[in-house]
C-alpha cells in the first residue's frame, strides 16, 4: 500500500471529476484505489485478529472485577475480533471466568455465575481467550445472525464467511 494518505468517497470524485487542472492528483487516486486492500480482505484479518482497534477493555468500578495488564490485552484483543464478528455483548472465557462485556464500549460489566442454571438472553456470543502466552486469537463460539441486523446484509455476510 501507499503511504499517501487515503482520499475516498466524495472527495475522490470531486478531485476526478474537477477537469485537467487535477489530472495528475486524480490519477494518484485512481492508483491509490486500485491498489487498497478491498474491504472483504480487512473485513477477514478483523476476523481472524490481525487488525487492533488499539481500544483496551476496562471493568466498571461495579463490575467487582480486577484485570491484569495480559488480561486487558487478551481481552482487548478478543473484543476486536468478536466486534468483527459481530457481537454486541457477549461472555469472555478467560482464565476460568466468565465475564460479561459490552463490546462496542469494551466494558466489562461482572463476572457470569456459572455454578446456577440460567439462561442469559442478553449476549449474542460466547468468546474463548487463550491463555497467558498462547496465540493471541480469539474463537466465537455459536454467533446467531443479529435480529436487527438487515436481512440482505446478514445474507452477503453469511456468503463471504
């Protein structure tokens, strides 16, 4: 990729459509567009943890919970993936507990009682941490299609997955 910086959507077609006098610029773009990663591509390395938010996750005060500096990592580092997955909260297994997150906020909300029988209508996924030292990735488990999401959307996902 470029180093340039990346000029997209409106902009690039002003500076295309603006005549001679930016010619040059605009042929920058067309080259910068054609060389750009397509979405699918970043859409996949989200998927599979290559690409950080840099976002790390913190606990509530209320949550009661206390996370090492690893701990934030891994988890900061699973919620970009269960974000690329689509999940809006969901339950992290991490070095045998169960925590509750908000994942757009990266907020851990408490800990998940899994010694009682429950059912948790809450969260739209359940995410795996390796442990301290392991691969950093992530796995998702059982992520059903969101309810509002738009039904042609959650097909051409499901297609491209």
């Amino acid at each position: 990729m470029t180093s340039t910086p990346f000029i997209g959507g409106a902009d690039a077609l002003a500076l295309i459509g603006s005549g001679n006098a930016q010619r040059v610029a605009s042929q920058a773009i067309i080259r910068q567009l054609a060389q750009s990663e397509t979405f699918q591509n970043i859409l996949d390395k989200a998927r599979a943890g290559s690409v950080a938010s840099g976002v790390q996750v913190q606990a509530t005060k209320e949550s009661g919970i206390t996370l090492t500096q690893d701990q934030v990592e891994r988890l900061s580092a699973a919620a970009d993936i269960a974000e690329a997955n689509g999940a809006g909260r969901a339950v992290f297994l991490i070095d045998g507990q169960a925590l509750r997150m908000d994942v757009g906020t990266r907020t851990v909300l408490g800990p998940v009682d899994m010694s009682t029988t429950g059912v948790m209508n809450d969260v739209d996924a359940i995410v795996t941490v390796a442990g301290a030292g392991q691969s950093a990735t992530a796995q998702m488990l059982g992520l059903p299609p969101t309810a509002g999401m738009n039904a042609s959307l959650r097909r051409t996902l499901a297609q491209r997955a």
